[in-house]
C-alpha cells in the first residue's frame, strides 16, 4: 500500500535517512523502530512530507505523493500525529477535531464554524475513543494524554486509509494507553492500515504484524516481530550485541537510549 524506496534525507552533512526502503502492506500495523537518532521521525515527516525528501520516491496505492504537498498527501488517504500534541488551547476538543481536519485542507478554512455534517462526524469519532464526555471541554484542561487521544480523533476526521503515529504511548498514562492501543487495533480490524513510530517495544511487539528497524538512517532489519527480536543487526544497534533478545530488553535499552 505504502512504498517506500531509496528515501533519503541529508541536513547538511548529516544524513538522517540515508537510502531506505520499506513497504508497509494494507491492512496491516507496521512498526519502524530503532535506536534514538536512527531517522525514524525524518522518515515520518519525508513521507507525510512536512519535510522534502533529498531524493528517493514515496508511493501511496500506486500514486506517487513525495512531489505533493502536505495536505494533498492527507487528501490522498494518508495522516499523521506527531510527538508533541499540535492543537488549539482555547478551543473545545469538538472544535479542535474540525479545526484540525479544515487546516490539514479537507475543507476551507473559510466554510461555515461547524457543519452539521462535521459535528456528527466528530462525535462519533469521539464516541468511538470513549471521550464524548470531553467534546465541551477547553484544550487547555486536558490531560497530556488527553490531548494525544484528541489528535488522534482529529487524525481521522479526514477519512485516513493509512495513518502514522509518531510514539503514540510516549507520556500518557497506563489506561490510557490501553484504550489507545484497544483503539488502534479496532481501526486496524475495520482495514484501516498503519504505520507507528514507538519506543515501547512490548507495545511494538504485541501490536504489529512487521517491524522496520533503522539505525543510522538506514533500514538494517524487517520482519515478523519475532524475527526482528532475533536479529544480531537489531541487538547489535540497540545493545552493541552480545545480548539475549528479548522484548523487556530492548525496552529498558530503548528507555535510557
Ligand atoms: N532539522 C534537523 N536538522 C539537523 N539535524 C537533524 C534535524 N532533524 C533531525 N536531525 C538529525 O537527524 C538524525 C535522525 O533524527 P530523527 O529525529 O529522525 O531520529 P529518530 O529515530 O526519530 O530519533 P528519536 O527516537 O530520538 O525520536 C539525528 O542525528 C538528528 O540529530
């Protein structure tokens, strides 16, 4: 569904992503793990192209999108969160969802305040994360992981086929995170395909079908979850080798990285 091939992102000397190629098939939770400062997030951002790629091409569904601006990659079924939450504070979490599916250029920002189209579409969305109770609610009083269950929401107002998630776990607390993953799983079972960025590797290893491993901008790994835990390439970046792979490990490893 999603190609990527010979991707490459050069800040100056530094080559973030330097030649990588990986697919991430429908229907499927892809991972792209890797140590701290392995390219993850500029592969992340040169797909979704809030940056330009140096060279190489991304392919959505047979369309090639790397030439494209951001919100016409949105139009074209792919949408993205990222690490930090992106909202509006003074608005409700009602508001933002809609806001947020206008600025990624679904709509004009120029329409009416809230269609009644878009009112019901965001309260089933929020009915569907379990935070109806919050759609009055200010921004502002949300908790972190509050908010990062909002962009979710608001992630889908555009009617994604394929969605990536910078750290979806990162910062939020233990039930939360079982509501999001709870989540996740049921868009997936709804064919909803996705790419997910995460440091938390029982949470990697449990939700995906195929894991991406990168280290120094290169894709080094790929494979089934299992697979990927048993490859000397994979324990050599994250442990510097010589280790017994297992998930636990590369979790404590990935958490002092
Ligand atoms: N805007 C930038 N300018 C210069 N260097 C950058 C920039 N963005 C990223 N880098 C560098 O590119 C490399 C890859 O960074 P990136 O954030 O993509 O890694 P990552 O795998 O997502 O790391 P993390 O897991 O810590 O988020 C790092 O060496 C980083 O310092």
């Amino acid at each position: 569904m999603l190609e990527v091939r010979n991707l490459s992102k050069h800040f100056g000397g530094i080559r973030a992503v330097d030649d990588c190629t990986f697919t991430v098939e429908r229907g499927s939770i892809t991972a792209l793990i890797g140590p701290n400062g392995a390219g993850k997030t500029t592969a992340f951002n040169c797909i979704s192209k809030t940056l330009t790629p140096s060279g190489g091409e991304v392919w959505l569904e047979g369309q090639r999108i790397d030439a494209l601006r951001p919100h016409q990659v949105t139009r074209c079924g792919l949408s993205r969160t990222f690490q930090i939450t992106r909202n509006l504070e003074d608005l409700t979490v009602l508001e933002n969802l809609v806001v947020q599916s206008k600025t990624s250029g679904v709509k004009s920002l120029f329409g009416p305040a809230i269609s009644q189209a878009e009112y019901d579409k965001a309260m089933e969305i929020l009915e569907f994360l379990g935070i109806t109770r919050l759609a009055y609610e200010e921004t502002s009083n949300l908790s972190y992981g509050q908010k990062k269950l909002m962009d979710f929401g608001a992630l889908l107002m555009s009617d994604p086929k394929i969605i990536l998630l910078d750290e979806p776990a990162g910062g939020i607390n233990p039930r939360l995170l079982v509501e999001l993953v709870d989540r996740i799983r049921a868009l997936n079972d709804r064919g909803l395909t996705v790419l997910i960025v995460e440091h938390n590797m029982d949470l990697v290893m449990s939700l995906s079908h195929k894991v991406v491993v990168m280290a120094h901008g290169q894709v080094i790994a790929e494979g089934t979850p299992e697979a990927v835990q048993a490859d000397p390439l994979v324990l050599e970046a994250y442990l510097g080798g010589g280790a017994t792979p297992h998930a636990a490990e590369l979790n404590a490893e990935a958490a002092h990285a």
